[in-house]
C-alpha cells in the first residue's frame, strides 16, 4: 500500500474515536466506503498526555485491512521507534517536528524502510520550523488541534499555516490537516490547499460512519 499521489482529496478517518474493542471492523466499515487510507494516532503520555496504541496492535490490525496505514507518532525520540512501527505494516509514518532534532536523518531512514515520510507541526509550531525539510517529506500534517485527544475544536489560525505551506511545496506533496474537521471546516481547509484530512469524531461519534464519511466528501467538492 502507497499514500496515492498527490492531486486527489483524501479522507483519512482517525481511529481514535472509534470503538477500541471492534477496531477490525470499524476499519472494515471505512473500507466499504471507498477510502485509501486510515489514520492511526500512536501517543506515548510522554509527547502528549495521552496513550493510545502501539507497534502490537497495529500489526494485528495489518491482516484485516489493505488501506493505506496513516501512522501520526505523537511520540518522543521517534527515530528510535521508527522501526517497530514499520515491521508492525505501516505505509507512511509521521513524526513531529517538536521531537527530532535531525529530522532529515529521519526522513531518510524512513525512505530507506521504504515507507513515505511526514512531518508535523503542532497549532503554535511556526511553518519556518519545517521550511527546510518540507520538500524532502511526501506528506506534511498540519495539527488544527492540540495533539492528545480526539473531539477537540478545530483551530482556524492554526490552519491558516497550509496556505504558506502551500506556496513552499507546490502541487506534489500532500498536506494533511489534523483536528476537529468536520463537512464545515473541510470546505474551508480544502480551499487554502489541504489535499488530506483526518477526521475522527466527525466519523466516529456518528451510528452511520458511511453517511458521515459521505458529508465530509460532498463538502470538499
Ligand atoms: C489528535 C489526533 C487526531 C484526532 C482527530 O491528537 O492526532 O488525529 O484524533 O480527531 P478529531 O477529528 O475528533 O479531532
Ligand atoms: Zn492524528
């Protein structure tokens, strides 16, 4: 499994708020629905205060689904980790930039596992933080949240930063955005240049998953 290509919208449903005790088919049901790919939010209680899944269950989770793996580490010393969460089948791995101080060794040693590379910057991360790197990554997350927990109000300021992220990576790269997108803040992430978008609560809050997944869909048109 690949990130596609830049150049089509991406929805990528965050898992976190989905129910821990079906994960299999709460993918599942994603699958049906036509999308690419799945967000897997890896939190450590020590980047944030928040913990979530690691290597184990994501290997468990590889033999019920081909989606494409969308790992966000929200993790300290990532580089160290990296590994693991290759060998457990994730297709892209990304790592923020608040946790890496040589984030292009890191981005190379993913490559050379052969996965695709993200960078991420939390809501107050300044977009000069990753200017260097940016062309170097298939993929940069922008938080419109604080990292930690799903179901949190999207930030407009905070994605406001896609735009300049735009101008510095043209069309080839994609740009996800990360926190409280729903139908109404989709349409507007999507008009300053966001090509992927996380949604969890939007999703997952709702009995019908395919419905939600839809209204999210018609609004980025
Ligand atoms: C937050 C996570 C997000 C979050 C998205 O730390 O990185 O992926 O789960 O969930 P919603 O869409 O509910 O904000
Ligand atoms: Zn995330």
């Amino acid at each position: 499994m690949r990130l596609p290509k830049a150049g089509t919208i991406e929805i990528s449903p965050s898992i976190l708020s989905a129910d821990f005790a079906k994960l299999a088919d709460e993918i599942a049901v994603i699958e049906s629905a036509g999308l690419n790919l799945v967000h897997l939010d890896v939190m450590d209680g020590h980047f944030v205060p928040n913990i979530t899944m690691g290597p184990p269950v994501i290997a468990k989770l590889r033999k019920y689904s081909k989606l494409v793996f969308d790992s966000h580490l929200m993790i300290s010393e990532p580089s160290r980790y990296a590994e693991a969460f290759v060998d457990a089948g994730v297709d892209h791995i990304t790592f923020h930039i608040e946790t890496e101080a040589e984030p292009v060794k890191l981005i190379e040693k993913l490559h050379g596992f052969g996965v695709t590379a993200g960078i991420c910057l939390n809501p107050e991360t300044e977009v000069e933080a990753i200017e260097k790197v940016a062309l170097l990554c298939d993929m940069i997350l922008v938080m419109t949240v604080h990292p930690g927990f799903g179901g949190q109000k999207f930030m407009p300021e905070a994605a406001k930063k896609v735009e300049r992220i735009r101008e510095i990576v043209g069309d080839d790269i994609r740009i996800e955005v990360d926190g409280g997108i729903n139908p109404e803040h989709a349409s507007t992430v999507v008009s300053y240049g966001a090509d992927t978008l996380v949604a969890g609560n939007a999703i997952f809050s709702k009995t019908d998953r395919i419905g939600a997944i839809e209204a999210i869909r018609e609004a980025c048109k």
